[in-house]
C-alpha cells in the first residue's frame, strides 16, 4: 500500500466513530493547551521579575537596616542605618564611586488652607536619576524609544542640588497633582509649604507623570509626591533616626562581592559589630545585588513553572492513556477487517502502519486543537496572575512535537497487536 491509501484508510478508521474519535482527542487537547498557558506563565512571571528589579543595576549595592519582629512591630535589630553612615562609605569603600540615599515618611502638608495628609521623599540630588533607572514612570505623552533626561521631569522651576543638600536647605519640590491640590492653579515656585510644622520653599513641580506599564495607570498615582532634601528630612522631620535606604555604585562590576566586603567591614566598625566565636557577624544591616533578588525569585518562579509543567505532562499521559484505551478497542473491533486485509496481502508493516497513523492524526487533531486553546486561554490565564503571561513562540511547536510523541508512543502496542494477529482465526473472528 502506498503512504496515500494508508493515509486515507486511517482517515476513515477514525471518522467512523466522530464522537469517540473527539472524546478521545480531548486528553491531548488540554494536555498541550495546559503546556502552553504554563510556560506563558512561567515567562511572564520572569519577565515580571525583572521589571520589578531592572532599577537595580548590576553594579548597584541596596543596603537596608536588617528588621526583627517584636510585639507585632518590625524594629532594627540592633542599630539603624544612618545618613551619617551613607555620607562616608565612599571614604572607607574605595570599591564605591558614589551612593544614593532616601527616606520616607508621612505627614501634613499645608499651604493657605489646604491641608494634605501624604507620603513624603528625603533624597539627594540625584533623585530624578533613580526615577529614570527604574522605568517605572515617564512624562506623559512621552514618545516611545525617546531617551529620558532628568531635565523631563521638571515641570516647572528646578530640583535641589547637591550644595542645597549638603546645607540641608528648606526647600523642596512638587509633584503634579500635589502642586494642583495645594495651589489649585496658581503658581507655586517660590512659595512657602508646610511640611509637619516646617517651612520649605518650592523650588520646582515634578512634569505629569504616568505609568510605563499601561496596565498600572488607573491603579497607581504618581503624581502624588512631595521631595526635599534627605539632609532636612531627617534632621527636622522626624522624632527618632529613620530608616535610611542606601545605594550604593561599584566602579568595577567584576569585584561587587569584594565592594560587599568593603561595606560589610565599614559599617560593623560604626555599629560596633564583633566578631562571634563561630567567625559569623550578628550584621543589623543587610546588602541585595540585581543578581540576589533575581536569583531567588526566578528559582521561585521556575519551581512554581515546573509545578504546572508536571500537572501539563500527566494530562498528556493521561490522553495518551487514553489514545491507546481506544485503538485497543478499536483493534478488537475490526479483527475480521484485519484478516480480510492481511489474507489479500496486506503485510504486518501496513497493519502497524495503519494503526499507527490513526494514533498520529488523534493526537495530531487533539495538538492542533490544544495550541488554539492554549493561546486562548493566555489572556484567562494572565488575569489569574496579576495581568503577567508571555506567549514563548517555541512553546507551539514544541507543544505540538509532544502531542505527536505521545500518539506514537501510545499507539504503537495497538498497532503491533493488531499486526501480530492469526489471518486465519482473524478471519473467524465474529
């Protein structure tokens, strides 16, 4: 027999019985759909990931005051990072070229009389730089691929400078909305505000911003804001020393564990950190790389992948299960055809051919239908996970692969037993 009548003979072997034909499909069906959705998943929450942490250069060190829970409050474990501490790393770190520091608190905003209970920035003059590095907000309207410059985010006036924050001048800038609520249209460079009963002058409101993410900007608000000077910030705002967050740059990539080293035995000296007898520190600090925070977050994502994976590949088992279930019963139904067959002339190759092409066009029926229901179902299966879910163009054809793997793998005993069959007692069959 040639490859066509073998072709056309399983063609109709199937099409006998549409409905088992389409039951048994089904396996295979959610099976490579299940594979697709999974590996969207697991793509979209690397990609989130990354988003959440690009900020976070390779050659940047985050260092953070490390926290203790105590009667329901977190609260330092031994002493909190300072602005002192920040302002001499680079002295004791030759490793260190500069560091960013910030804080954050809330408090009253008042001008005339308006009053704002909000959220509040200390930071440095580089502040805008940060926005920048983060990509997380943009001007609005600003056109794709353009490149920022913190000159962008100025609206209106300017942002301090680094002499204003070495003076811990009373100044400090607006953000869009927040220049709207407590001017309500008037010109607010060179007025004076109110920040929890101190007075600091705006010298500049932050351009109207929004959101990189498309998906963010009817949940998020960042146009609400309120900098000034890390130095004012924390010698005038607040009753006990803040949590001051620092970041700080290598000068050489290759050598940020030795520039961790350098800081590490900076900050024990200030916070009279000893030595214990095992050669551990009790550090009160602690220090995060790019390479930390996406390490441990992608292993949890790819654990969470592999999870779903599994379940994809026993529902292709079970399909397959299934593809075997209904050649064998399909083999048992047709003995007498196979004897007529094979009595005039058929060989065992074009038996097992036959079969196993039926088991192919199954699973190759149920993979087609999968793939459509598996890109489908990516926008469902995005919602369930925060809007995160990346379509990997490999995963089509691979899913597709498998599905044809699993109709030859489970096919292939009904088509050798139909093969091995007696003509004789085939042709006796009833």
């Amino acid at each position: 027999m040639t490859l066509l009548d073998t072709l056309s003979t399983s063609a109709r072997g199937i099409t006998a019985n549409k409905l088992r034909a389409a039951l048994t499909a089904l396996g295979i069906i959610i099976g490579v759909a299940s594979v697709i959705a999974t590996l969207a998943l697991g793509n979209g929450a690397r990609a989130a990931v990354e988003a959440n942490f690009r900020f976070l250069g390779s050659d940047q060190i985050q260092i953070d005051t490390e926290l203790k829970m105590e009667k329901g409050q977190l609260i330092p474990v031994n002493k909190s990072l300072t602005y002192e501490d920040g302002l001499d790393i680079t002295d004791a770190a030759p490793l260190i070229d500069r560091v960013e520091m910030s804080v954050r608190g809330a408090g009253k905003v008042r001008h005339g009389s308006v009053t704002l209970d909000m959220s509040f920035q200390g930071t440095d003059a580089d502040a805008l730089i940060t926005l920048i590095a983060r990509g997380q907000v943009q001007p609005v309207g600003w056109k794709e691929g353009q490149r920022l410059t913190p000159e962008a985010f100025i609206g209106r006036g300017r942002f301090y400078t680094h002499s204003e924050v070495a003076a811990q001048a009373d100044v400090c800038v607006l953000g869009y909305q927040t220049a709207e609520d407590l001017f309500q249209g008037d010109d607010p460079i060179g007025a004076t505000v109110w920040i929890n009963r101190k007075p600091c002058e705006v010298i500049g409101v932050i351009a109207e911003l929004e959101m990189t993410d498309p998906g963010q900007r009817f949940s998020a608000r960042p146009n609400d804001g309120f900098y000034l000077p890390i130095s004012m910030a924390v010698a005038e705002l607040y009753d006990q020393p803040p949590l001051v967050t620092i970041l700080a740059h290598v000068n050489d990539q290759s050598r940020v564990e030795d520039a961790k080293k350098q800081i590490a035995d900076y900050l024990r000296a200030r916070h009279d950190i000893s030595q214990q007898v095992d050669g551990k520190y009790d550090d009160d600090f602690r220090m995060t790389t790019k390479q930390d925070v996406l390490g441990v977050q992608q292993d949890a994502a790819r654990t969470f992948s592999l999870l779903l994976t599994a379940l994809a590949v026993v529902s292709l088992i079970v399909g397959g299960i299934g593809i075997m279930n209904v050649m064998l019963v399909s083999v048992t139904e047709r003995t007498r055809e196979i004897g007529i067959r094979m009595a005039v002339g058929a060989k065992r190759r074009d038996v097992v051919a036959q079969f196993l092409l039926e088991a192919i066009l199954l699973s190759a029926a149920g993979g087609g239908l999968g793939i459509a229901v598996g890109v489908l179902a990516i926008p469902v299966a995005a919602s369930l996970n925060k809007g995160v879910a990346l379509l990997d163009p490999m995963s089509v054809p691979l899913s597709f692969v498998v599905a044809l793997a699993t109709g030859l793998v489970f096919g292939l005993y009904p088509a050798v037993r139909a093969a091995r069959l007696n003509p004789i007692d085939a042709l006796r069959y009833e």
